[in-house]
C-alpha cells in the first residue's frame, strides 16, 4: 500500500512540475513577443520622429519663426524611447500637425516632391505603427487574460508575474 502511494506523490510531482515548466515556459513567450513588438514600436517611432524633423525642416522655409521650431526640434531630441514615453508622441505629433497647417497656408509646399515624398512615408509609417500597437496590445491582453486563470494566477503570484497596461495610441 505504501508503495502505491508513493507512486500516486511521485506521478503528482512530475505532473506539478510539468505544468510548471509549461505555465513558465508560456509566459516567457508572451514576455519575449510583447519585447519584441515594443521594440518594433519603439524603432517606428524613431523613424517616424526622423521622417516629421525631415517634413519640418522641407517647410522651415517657409515660416518665419525657424528659431521657435529649431528650439523645439532640440527639445525634442533629448526626450527617449525606451519607455514609448508619451510626450515624445504628443510632440512628434503636433510639430507633424504644425507642418501640414504651414503647408496649408503656402500651396506652393504641396507641390514640393521632398514635401510628397516625406508624407507619403509617414502615412505608411503610420499604418505600420497601428498594425504594431495592435500586436501589442493583443499579445497583452493575452498575456493577462493567461495569467488571470486559475491555477495559473496563482503560480504567476508567487512568482512574481503581473499583468501589463495597454499602450494608448495617440
């Protein structure tokens, strides 16, 4: 009889710590996929924030205030990444604007082929951007949706693993 039972312990482990390795191995994946994808986000950006400084500087000509906009510019480039840090999009995204109003007033900008060709990348950056923001933030709710089961929210508890915000797109 005792060595039934031991048997039935000794099965139970092996089955615990398959589940386990399986739960860990599962959120590593999902960890190393949300990394990936706020990578790719991360490089769009930074592509982005080039193509917008190359369309303010195409219309710079064509204003009058290019040490308001350079002094920008500079304030700009000191803010980073790493953190998909918010005032950086804010702000790429209103000197973008202010670029387009400039071009509104001088007509003559819309026919610029550097002024064409700078927007029309940022219209593709844009769509590839939202196709990364929704990768992201899918393999996020993922993420928690996986960790919020049950035996599963006990073991990411003890371990130390916490459900993750989802990234706003502006």
């Amino acid at each position: 009889m005792l060595h039934i039972i031991a048997g039935i312990l000794f099965i139970a482990i092996i089955a615990a710590s398959g589940w386990f390795i399986c739960f860990y191995n599962k959120v590593i994946n999902y960890k190393t996929s949300m990394e990936n994808n706020c990578q790719q986000i991360s490089e769009l950006l930074q592509k982005k924030s080039n193509l917008i400084m190359n369309l303010s500087q195409t219309v710079s000509g064509y204003r009058c205030c290019d040490y308001e906009r350079s002094y920008r510019i500079s304030d700009i480039d000191i803010l980073t990444l790493t953190d998909l840090d918010e005032i950086f999009i804010i702000e790429m995204d209103r000197l973008l604007h202010e670029s387009y109003n400039i071009a509104k007033t001088h007509p003559e900008i819309k026919l610029d082929e550097d002024f064409i060709r700078l927007q029309n990348q940022i219209n593709e950056l844009e769509n590839r951007l939202d196709y990364a923001f929704r990768n992201y933030n899918n393999d996020i709710n993922n993420y928690n949706k996986y960790l919020s089961a049950v035996p599963n929210k006990i073991a990411a508890k003890t371990l130390g693993f916490k459900q993750e915000n989802l990234l706003k797109r502006h």
